[in-house]
C-alpha cells in the first residue's frame, strides 16, 4: 500500500484517540475506554494498517496508565450476532479463516465494557483484554508467532493429555472436505456435533438422540455460544445462535450446516 493509504486507515483511531486525550486531559475522567481489536495482537492478513491503527490503541492505553490517567483497551474479535459480520456470512466466514478464533456475542461485548467501566479490568489483565484467541486442532496463523508460544505450550500439553491412551482425535474439518456427497457430509457434521454436544452438555454419547429436538437438552444461550464456535471453526459455517436453539434435532442442525458451510460444494 502506499503512505497515503496506510494513513488513511490509521488516521481516525491513532488521532482520534489524540484529540480525545488532549481534549480530555484536563478533566477528571472515571473511565477511558478504547475499542480495538484482536487483529492487534494477531495481525490480519491484508489488512496491515487495520492492525497497526488497533495496536496503537493499545499501547496508547499503556501511555495513559503510565501518567495515572484512567485507561483501559479491549481487542475484540468477530462479533457474530450484531454489525457488520452479523449481516455478511461470508465475510464473516473470511474472518474466521484468517484469525482462527472464537466469536463473541454482543451481550458479552457489553459485559465487557461494564467490566472497563468499573474498573474491573485493572485488576484481571492490566487494562487490557483480548477476545476470541484459541489454538485449535487445525492450528491458526499466527500460532508460531514467538509471542503465543505460552498458549502453543499449553495447547500441545493438553492435546497430549487428553490423546493419552486414546485414538489420534479426528479432524471433522478434513473429514468434510473430503465428503463425496452431501449424504455423506451431513453424516461427518452429524459426527463432530456427537463428539462436541456431550462433552459441553454433561451428557454420555450414548444419551445423545440425533432425532430428538434440542430443546430437550440443556442448551442455553451460552453453551449455544460455544457450539456455535466450534460449528464456525470446524465446519466453516456461520450460524446464529437464534438459529442454533431452534434449529430442531441434531440431524436438523447438521442439514443446516451442511447448506452453510464453505467447505460443502455440492
């Protein structure tokens, strides 16, 4: 990109949180709260400026709090039911690709900025929280980046924990690419979702019907939530949780996921 591109892009959020701070400097503020985003910590690919503007704005939350001034910055990721993302599946899905994370929900976005609001997040994260990031079996970009190597340690320790004595854990993702028909595919969606639903409802796979509606299951909003992270990373597929509690059975679900994912061309 040019100069005068990069520019453009950074130049509402790192003068624009200028122009806050020197308007504002003078009074006593309670919060100072900047919205910026994971692709700060991540990067996103294509989108450098998007990411250095986000970065400034965590590192201007930094300077603050270094001169005693209030300050805090939250690094969201793709907000799946409210926005732009909500509204674009398959720019949402394009999203999901590149980061490799999970979504958030506005209802949690909300929390969050509660949380800055009150304070809250001096104490948990030094003013400073980043949403959505999580190494997963299909490893994201920016997995080997020197500064996740904490989070790469402990994902390896837990998959060697948990693969102790038990089969190679399947890759559903691959499994779908590879499906010849869409018969076929619902059936390695149906599997993956018998592999996660138990685990997150406290069930055995045994007491799991893919012909009983899942209303008949505790799947709450936030349990939804998580499900419905797995099914976007997974299966390629965007799905609102609205859609996930009244999609009916499991076999219903899987169907559904089937039109929407990316990875069935069929």
């Amino acid at each position: 990109m040019t100069f005068d591109e990069y520019s453009t892009v950074i130049e509402s959020k790192v003068q624009g949180a200028w122009n806050f701070h020197n308007s504002l400097n003078a009074q006593s503020l309670d919060f100072f709260v900047a919205i910026s985003s994971a692709a700060a910590a991540v990067g996103n690919r294509g989108q450098a400026a998007y990411a250095a503007a986000n970065a400034f704005l965590n590192a201007f939350v930094q300077y603050r709090l270094a001169q005693g001034l209030p300050a805090s910055s939250i690094d969201l990721t793709a907000v799946s039911d409210s926005g732009y993302l909500a509204e674009n599946a398959e720019a949402a899905a394009e999203v999901m690709r590149n980061l490799g994370s999970d979504t958030i929900c506005e209802a949690e976005v909300l929390a969050l900025l509660g949380a800055a609001i009150s304070g809250r997040l001096a104490t948990a994260c030094n003013n400073h929280t980043i949403t959505g990031m999580r190494i997963t079996p299909t490893p994201p970009f920016w997995t080997q980046d020197a500064k996740f190597k904490h989070l790469r340690l402990a994902a390896e320790a837990l998959a060697a924990e948990n693969s102790a004595g038990q089969d190679v854990a399947i890759s559903y993702n691959a499994a779908l690419k590879a499906a010849k028909s869409v018969e076929e595919a619902q059936e390695v969606v149906c599997a993956g979702l018998l592999n996660k639903l138990p685990s997150v409802l406290m069930l055995e796979k045994e007491d799991m019907d893919v012909t009983r509606s899942l209303s008949n299951y505790a799947l709450d909003s936030l349990v939804a939530i998580e499900v419905r992270n797995y099914i976007t990373r997974e299966f390629e597929a965007n799905l609102q949780v609205l859609e996930l509690l009244s999609s009916g059975s499991i076999e219903t679900l899987a169907k559904a996921i089937c039109v929407k994912s990316k990875l069935v061309s069929f």
